[in-house]
C-alpha cells in the first residue's frame, strides 16, 4: 500500500481541489504527503538579469517568487486533517523532471498529479507535461480530475476560490501563532514588520474584501433560496462584525508590543489567540454548514454572479488588481516567514 504521496503543485486556485483529494486520500491510506513545487530560474531570464542590477530588493522578491506562499496553503490542509507532510521547491524549467527527481529522492512511492493547471509550474498539469511525467516515470502515478475538468465547472470554481481564500488566512493565522510561540520559548522579539504585514492582509484582505463578498453574493443568494440557514447566517454576519473588533484589539496590540517588548507580549498573544480562535470557528461553520448548503440550493445563475463577483468582475471594491495586490502581499508574507511556520514544527 501507498504510505508517500508526492503532490504538484500549480498556483491556480483550483489547485485546492487536487490538495484536498491528495490528503483525503493519504488519511485513508494512513500515508504521508510531501508537496512540491517547480518554479522557473527567474534570474536566467533577461528580465531578471536586468532587474539584478537595476533593483536588487525587486529581484529578489521575483527569485522567492510565490513558492512558499501556495505550499503554506497546501499545508493547511493536512495540517486540520491531521496528515503528515512536507514540502519542497526547485528551480527548474523542465518541470516532470523535477518531479520525478524530487520523489524519487523523497522515497515517495505515488505520484498524485492534477489533469489541469495554469501559471506557477509552467505547463506542470497540462497534457504534454503529465504525458512526459507518465513517459519517464518508475514511480506509479494517479491523474486526478479535479473540479475544472467535471461538469458545471462555473458552479465548482466559486466555492474553490473561497477555499483557497480560507486558506490564505489560515495560513496567515498560523503564522502569527507561530511568532507567538517563539516569543513565548526563545524570548526574542520578534520581526515587527512582518506582523504589520500580517495585520495589512488581514485589514485588507479578509476584513475589506473578502467577508463582504461572502455577505453581498454567497449569503445573500443563499437566504433568496431557502430561510433554512438564516440562523447559522446571522451569526457568520454577526462574526464578521465581533471580527473586526478583534482585528483592531490585534493591530493595538502590535502597536503595545512594538513600543514595550518585554511587556507587551502577553497582550499580544491573547490577541492572536482570540483572533485566531474566531476566525477558525467562522471558517469551520461555513464549510461544515454553508457551503453544502449553497451547492444544495443554489442554482446556476446564483453560481455565475457568485463566481464574477469573487474573480472581481462585478463590483469595483472587488477589482482584479486589488486580489493580485492581496496575492502578491500574501505570498510576501510567506516568503518573510521562518521556515518551520508551515512546515517541520507544525507536522502531526
């Protein structure tokens, strides 16, 4: 039986589908997962040689690329479902190769691969690549259809990209209870500016962009269908407005922290910890009630303006640029974070 599943990774939100059917299986198997990730040599191009001269800091922001960023997001994933994992990025632009290298060398004994993708790993998930993978490999592999390759796709991609905006946070989360716990063990200060990164895509992201979605299309197509939920939607409307109050209390806090090191960090951490334990509980609740309850009610036309309003298409507070922004911060968050955040120190 399996025991190592070796799991690509692109950086299309549809990605999350792949990660989840990777860890649903590896929990049943009673296997580890290791996550992997092919980036192209940014410095190779002659738009990064040029950018190595011109802007150091911007070319070495492009070279960290957004690697980190989309494993921290797999890793939620095993992370609640209790699987083991790890993770792993290469620089290469041949991308079966770096796969087929990565697993072997990990002793991975499964190659669980999506049949679709689209940036990240340069052709990593479609056709030719998969077919060089299959070609070449000694290692067994299983194609998995993800979400975008089934029927009603405009129905599925929405609640994919709520999913991976979950996890966004959640990673975000666990990197604040992370700085928590070193502060706490190590008694060192920790990197102030990465919290007041941290509290930016919070302000921004979750607080500005990401809750109003939910109440101005996701809820409010859902009470238009059925009063079944309007309770359990009460109370996600109900915390999202305790949860900002609980941004303000953090962002305090940091402020506190900065200014008083040695007594400051007490404060902070019990603002992590009520932060971290609201958001949690209004994640779980959408996805244990909410979201079965919208793919059960909601209809293909609900699903079409859901899915343009979260691509940012409807509405100008929710433009494309200001998602790419959000991203772009998210993955500079992930790349100042110390490695073991999401990695080695959290394993189950």
């Amino acid at each position: 039986m399996y025991r190592h599943l070796m799991v690509p990774l692109d950086d299309s939100p549809l990605s999350a589908d792949s990660v989840a059917r990777a860890v649903e299986l590896a929990r049943a198997l009673g296997a580890r997962v290791t996550f992997f990730h092919a980036q192209a040599d940014y410095g190779a191009s002659s738009v990064g040689a040029l950018e190595r001269v011109m802007s150091p800091a911007a070319f070495n922001e492009h070279v960290a690329g957004e690697a980190r960023a989309i494993l921290a997001k797999a890793e939620v994933v095993a992370r609640v479902a209790g699987v083991a994992y790890d993770s792993a990025v290469m620089t290469s632009d041949r991308p079966y190769e770096a796969i087929l290298g990565a697993a072997e060398a990990r002793g991975c004994d499964l190659i669980f691969i999506a049949s679709h993708g689209h940036r990240g790993i340069k052709g990593l998930m479609l056709g030719s690549e998969t077919q060089k993978l299959l070609q070449h490999t000694t290692i067994p592999v299983l194609v998995s259809s993800v979400e975008s390759n089934l029927p009603s796709a405009e129905i599925r991609a929405p609640l994919a990209v709520i999913r991976d905006e979950h996890r966004s946070l959640a990673a975000v989360i666990h990197g604040l209870e992370y700085v928590v716990r070193q502060a706490r063990a190590g008694g060192t200060e920790p990197s102030f500016p990465l919290l007041r990164a941290m509290l930016r895509y919070i302000k921004v992201f979750p607080e500005a962009l990401h809750h109003p979605k939910e109440d101005a299309y996701l809820f409010r197509k859902l009470r238009a269908r059925t009063h079944e939920f309007d309770a359990t939607l009460d109370e996600l409307e109900r915390q999202h407005v305790v949860g900002h109050a609980h941004v303000t209390e953090l962002e305090e806090s940091i402020v506190a922290y900065e200014k008083d090191p040695a007594g400051g960090l007490a404060r902070f951490a019990a603002a992590v910890d009520r932060f971290a334990a609201s958001q949690i509980e209004h994640m779980m609740l959408e996805s244990k009630v909410i979201i079965p309850a919208a793919r059960a009610h909601l209809i293909e036309a609900d699903w079409l303006e859901i899915g343009d309003a979260f691509a940012g298409n409807l509405d100008p507070r929710f433009s494309v640029d200001n998602d790419e922004e959000f991203r772009q911060l998210f993955a500079q968050i992930m790349n100042l974070v110390p490695e073991p955040v999401v990695g080695q120190a959290e394993r189950a």
